[in-house]
C-alpha cells in the first residue's frame, strides 16, 4: 500500500494559528482573579493577578449584635491588595484567631460509621498477601460624601472605617489614600448608601517587600449592631469567576438564607447544638449555642441579586455529614468467610462420607445375598 504524506497548506496553517490564539486567550480570561467575593469588592494592580480561591466566613448574632471573622484563601501574582465591607451599622475591626476555622472544621466533621462485608475483595486474603483486611472509601470630615470613624493598623492590615453619602466620593477618598477601586464600584455601593450603611476598607500587603499574596490570610474580626443577622453579598455581583462560600452561623437556634440570592441552593453540612471550646468558645462568647454550617457556590456571580439575610429555621433539626469505612467481617481475627466455608466443607465431606458408607454396606449385602 502506498503511503500518502498530508502537506499543511497556508490556509489550514492559519486556521491552526487562530485556534491556538483563541485558546490562549480563554486561558488568560480563566486566570484572571475574582474581581470581588463575597466579603465585598476585591481589587489588585490591574498588571498583576489574584484569585479568591475560597472565602470562609463565621457569624455570630445574639438577636442585637452581630460579628463576621472572615478568612480568605489567595493565590495570584499582586504584591497588595485591597477590599471593601459595607456593614449596616458602625463596626469595630479586629484580627481575628486563626484557630477558629480549625476548630469549626473540627466540630462539623462527618461522623465515622464502620461498616463490614463478608465476601473478600482484591485486597484482602487469599488475594493479597496479609490478612488486614481493612479498606476505606475513602468621625472627622475628610471631604464632602465622606467621613473617618476611624484608621488602624492590626497586624499586615491597613483599616479604614467610613461613612459615606455619596457613591463618587467615597470611591474618590478610597483611591486618594491608596486604595485604587474602579469606578464600577461606586454605582454597585448605591443601595448601601442610600440604605446609611457604614464601610470597613481593608488594604493589605505580605510582610516581605518583594513577596506576593498567597495561601490563607489572617482573619479580621468584625462586629457591629445589627436587628437581624446579615452577611453582606451584593458586592461580589462584580465578580468575573465563580465564587465559593463557606458559612458558619452561631446563634440561638438553627439559622437559613432567606433566598439562594443569585446561586446554587445553600447547602447545610452541619447543624447541631454545640458545647464550644477554643477559638469557637470565645466566637460564642462561652455557654452552648447553635451552629449551622452552610457551604454555597455562584458559578454567575453576576447574578447575585443582594445581600444573604439569614433567619431562624422552621426546626431546630441536627444534622450531621457520615462516612462510611468499610472492613472484612472477622470474629476473633479470622475472617467470617473462612469459618462458613470450612464449616459447609466440613457438613459437604461428612455428607459424602455418609453415602460411602451407606453405598459400601449396600454393596456388601448384595454380596452376601449372592452367595
């Protein structure tokens, strides 16, 4: 059979090159970072990169008072970063225990079932070589729209708390003390102008001069009067990937979203009355309380219509995630199988030995009778 060489001609050549320019340019759009998250607006150098790769939040509300320990995941290529939380009233600002997360995640582990089959598998005995047998699934004015309550620095934090009633000014005041939002933002603050809120911006640059933000960051601790609990989202609307959500709530009683607010149905992945200790304890401020644990995503961040407005549930219903470990049934350390199958080979040769014995006796009286 003769052989037959394909030439690339110039056109197939340039549409090889679109293809790839295309692609490249998908790839850049999917390394661009998350432009806001759920903590509020997000901003970095427009020449460098970072990605909000998670935001894990606990909330605390007593019925007059409500606090927020936010933690965020970062990866990227931003040497400094900056972001805005609009709150309904006036906030004090703190580092928060970066133990806490830790320790919820501790408390809203799945639970551990064992369970047993009976029939040996590829890694157990006679198939492999040990008997374990174990296997797993495993104010002051500073310009007109704008006033100061307050400027600390906690820890790698710079820390603004502001009153604002004008969208433009505060965006102006943000970016003249070195904060660079864009313009975009000033028209997404409008309703938590119009509505009086308060705002915590937050600026934050890595210890070491010539490093970039990545990994977890420290948790800031905020807390502020609030009739009702709420964790402000509305922000993260100006998000250009999909962002992720993990909500603790400590309260009196189990606590829901009063709407998915532009994502996925929140998921509860705990919920359950706890005795707190640690980081959690002084979170609750001693005593047993209510956690309800919440995990949502927003695959369009676009989409996000407001703020999550968290109220009590119909019940004050536990729930608890199970993982199942599965292992070989055994009695004493001998695998159960064993036991049955040589107990049924030891009932299958009595059996046989018995009609032997009946087939010899017969033959012999056959024997006897002909003589």
């Amino acid at each position: 059979m003769d052989t037959v060489t394909a030439r690339s001609s110039p056109g197939r050549r340039r549409a090889l090159l679109v293809v790839l320019l295309l692609l490249a340019v998908q790839l850049v759009s999917l390394a661009r970072p998350a432009y806001a998250c759920g903590c509020g607006a997000m901003v970095v150098d427009p020449k460098t990169t970072m990605a909000v790769n998670r935001e894990t939040s606990a909330v605390r509300w007593d019925g007059k008072r409500e606090e927020i320990v936010m933690s965020l995941t970062v990866d990227g290529t931003a040497r400094d970063a900056a972001w805005i939380m609009p709150v309904p009233h006036r906030a004090e600002v703190e580092l928060g225990d970066p133990a806490l997360f830790t320790d919820l995640a501790a408390l809203t582990a799945p639970a551990v079932e064992r369970r047993h089959y009976f029939w040996p598998e590829s890694h157990d005995w006679p198939f492999a070589s040990d008997m374990d047998g174990a296997a797993a699934p495993a104010p002051r004015s500073e310009g007109p729209g704008v006033g100061v309550v307050g400027r600390e620095q906690l820890g790698p934090f710079d820390v603004a708390r502001l009153t604002a009633t004008d969208p433009g000014a505060l965006r102006d005041w943000l970016r003249s003390h070195g904060f660079r939002l864009p313009p975009s933002l000033a028209t997404a603050l409008r309703p938590y102008v119009a509505q009086r809120w308060e705002y915590v911006a937050i600026r934050l640059a890595p210890a070491e001069k010539d490093s970039r933000l990545s990994g977890t960051l420290d948790p800031l601790r905020m807390s502020f009067a609030s009739d009702r609990p709420v964790y402000p989202m509305r922000l993260s609307r100006l998000a250009t990937t999909p962002q992720s959500l993990g909500l603790y709530v400590l309260a009196k009683h189990r606590m829901e979203p009063r709407g998915a607010i532009g994502g996925s149905d929140p998921e509860v992945f705990f919920a359950g009355r706890i005795a707190p200790k640690g980081a959690v304890r002084d979170l609750a401020r001693g005593g047993r309380t209510y956690l309800t644990a919440l995990d949502q995503h927003f695959p369009e961040p676009q989409r996000i219509s407001g703020d999550h407005e968290l109220r009590r549930a119909a019940a004050d219903t536990p729930y608890q995630r199970v993982t199942y470990t599965y292992s070989l049934l055994k009695v004493g350390g001998v695998p159960v199988w064993t036991l049955v199958v040589g107990g049924v080979s030891v009932v299958v040769l009595l059996v046989v030995l018995t009609v032997l014995l009946v087939v010899r006796r017969q033959r012999r009286r056959a024997g006897t009778s002909r003589a």
